[in-house]
C-alpha cells in the first residue's frame, strides 16, 4: 500500500520563548494524519515520571520540502486526558476569536529575522562590522544584502505550502529580512505564521545557515528585530473612528502588552531604533516612531486597520493576536 509523509510540528514549553519541533509519521494513501504523542520529558512539557504529551493535527498543507503527497501537519499539543496542556496558547486565542467572531479581526504580521552562518550575522566580516545602517534596507546587490538565496528559497515554499504569505524585504540591519503573513483571522494568520517559521528554519537547513528570531541579535547601534501586527475590524475596515477608538484602546493596556510581546522587548524597544519606548505609548499617522502606526493610506481614505509596531520578532502570535483582540474588541464592545 502506498503511503505518504507527514511532519507533525509542535511549540514545545521552552520559556521565556518557545521553540518549534518536529518529527515525521508515515502515514497510509488517503488516510487523514492522526492524533500522535510525543515525550513531554524531553520537551519541558512533562515530568519524566508522566512523560506523555498528546498532538492533535489542527493546520495541514503540502509539504513543499518533501513535495509530493507528503505534508506538513501543524499540531496542538493537548494533556492525555484531551484537555490543552499549560503551554498551549492556542486554545485561549480560539476562545476569545469565537467571543468577538462578529468583528471579522483581519491580522497582517511582518515577521523580521536574522540569519546567522555560525555565530555570526551572515556575510558579516570575521573581525568588526559592516558599514554602519543606513542603504540595507530593501538593497540590492552583493555588497548590501546577504543570505537572498535563503530567502527566495523560503518564499517558494510558503507559497507551495499555500500560505498566505504576504511578501518578503531586505531589513535595515545587514542580514535581517522580513517577511509577511497576512491578511487573515487571528487563529489562521498565527497558525500559518508557525509553519511559515518552521519552513524558514528547515530552508535554512539547506543552506546551512540559521535563523534567529532574536529581538536584538547585535547590541549597539543595529537594528533589533520586530514583528509589527497589522489589526482590523470590520468596523474599522469601514470607519475611522473605530481606527481611533483601536489605538486608544491600546494604550489604556500598555503594561499587559509590552509583557507579553516577546522576551527582552526592552532590549529592543529603547526608543533608540524607531519604535518608542516600551515605557510610552504614542500612535500617530505615519509616525515609526510611535507605538501604533496609522498608515497615510488609513488617514487619507478615512478607513482600513493599525500596525502594532511593539512585539518583538520572537513574539507568540497566539498571545499576541489575543490580546488585540480582546483589547480592541473588548473596548468596543464596553
Ligand atoms: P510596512 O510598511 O509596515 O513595512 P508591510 O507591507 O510590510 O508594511 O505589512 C503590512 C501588513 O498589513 C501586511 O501583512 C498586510 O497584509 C497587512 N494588512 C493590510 N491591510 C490590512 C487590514 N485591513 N487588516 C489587517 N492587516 C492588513
Ligand atoms: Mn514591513
Ligand atoms: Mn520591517
Ligand atoms: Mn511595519
């Protein structure tokens, strides 16, 4: 009998920043993948002594690594008795999505990321530095970005996974790149975004080079990296004032943010590298500088969404869009 593979991916219980992890089933022709486990020990998900941790497959697509029939199969890791396991953050992103579903919450996030070769920032000098940040943003040419290969690599794949991948640009920091997952619901966008790191990590592989979602990867004056979130309701889709109302809603809620978009925010949200401070909240048309961008094309048509330019590009999307959601909607909704 002819079968497939599959490779189950899981957010392991890594703190303060989870990791992705993987391995494959093989799986019968026409068969959907099953519920699968995984040693929890192994993982920081379970005592040695009740090592058993559960995978449910919740987000499928073409694997475009193996191509052919196999697949990649996103999973949520669930506790034997089929409940969500404490580092499961998924479950509370359904949740809440259900609560406010009647606002249609559409999420564009841009994810940075660094590559490395080794311990350094790829195409990096052995000793010193490269020229100082300045003409690496979206550059072109050998002397400006390194690593495009890996990148165009990674886009063919998100697309032949079929994610809603956005685009993919050069970052100001030689070496970082970003790219985008978007627009989609809270607990798609954050689903594809996993996988489209996976993918990022496993392209890499083939290059032996690696990615780092690490929010301030150089110390000093280099760009950290980020993973600005996009946000719209239906409401704000058709109105400027719930736009308003979005981003001042944002701000009454700026310490439970800032804690939980990403570990070492601080490190890189001095106020120092666009972005303001973690300390203020500021939004304001245009402005890179403030917390929440409303960008011109928003102010000129009077509608559309708001960029979150504060979590850290080694966020957690299911928190993050929670949170948004929660926030946002819950405020209007009061
Ligand atoms: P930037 O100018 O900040 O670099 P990008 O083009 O990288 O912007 O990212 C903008 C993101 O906003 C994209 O992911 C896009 O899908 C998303 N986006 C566009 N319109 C909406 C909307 N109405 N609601 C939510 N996200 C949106
Ligand atoms: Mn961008
Ligand atoms: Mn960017
Ligand atoms: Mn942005």
């Amino acid at each position: 009998m002819s079968s497939y593979k599959a490779e189950y991916i899981w957010i392991d219980g890594q703190k303060p920043t989870a990791k992705l992890r993987c391995k494959a089933k093989i799986v019968p022709e026409g068969a959907d993948p099953p519920i699968w486990g995984f040693d929890g020990s192994s993982t920081e998900q379970a005592p040695g002594s009740n090592s058993d941790c559960v995978l449910k497959p919740i987000f499928i697509c073409p694997d475009p690594i193996r191509g052919g029939d196999n697949k990649l199969v996103l999973c949520e890791v669930l506790l034997t008795d089929m409940s969500p396991h404490p580092s499961n953050t998924r479950a509370a992103l359904v949740a809440v999505a259900k609560k406010y579903a009647e606002f249609d919450t559409w999420f564009g996030i841009e994810q940075e990321y660094t590559l490395f070769s080794g311990a350094r920032p790829l195409g990096w000098p052995v000793n010193g530095f490269p020229a100082p940040q300045g003409g690496y943003y979206c550059g072109v040419g050998s002397d400006e970005v390194f690593g495009r290969p890996v990148v165009e690599a990674h886009l063919d794949n998100c697309l032949d996974a079929g994610l809603g991948i956005g685009g993919i640009n050069a970052e100001v920091m030689p070496a970082q790149w970003e790219f985008q997952i978007g627009p989609l619901g809270p607990v798609e966008v954050s689903d594809q975004l996993w996988v489209a790191r996976w993918l990022l990590y496993r392209t890499g592989e083939q290059f032996d080079v690696s990615a780092a979602l690490d929010p301030k990867p150089v110390r000093g004056d280099w760009n950290g990296a980020g993973a600005h979130t996009n946000f719209s309701t239906k409401y704000m889709r058709e109105n400027y004032d719930a736009c308003i109302a979005a981003a001042e809603a944002l701000g009454t809620k700026r310490e439970l943010h800032i804690a939980n978009y990403g570990d070492r925010i601080e490190e890189r949200l001095t106020g120092l590298h666009e972005t303001c401070s973690y300390r203020e909240f500021r939004y304001g048309v245009s402005d890179r500088g403030a917390s929440v961008r409303i960008p011109w094309q928003v102010a000129r048509d009077q509608k559309g969404y708001i960029e979150d330019r504060r979590p850290n590009a080694n966020m957690d999307p299911y928190v993050v869009t929670r949170l948004v959601v929660e926030t946002v909607c819950g405020a209007a909704s009061a």
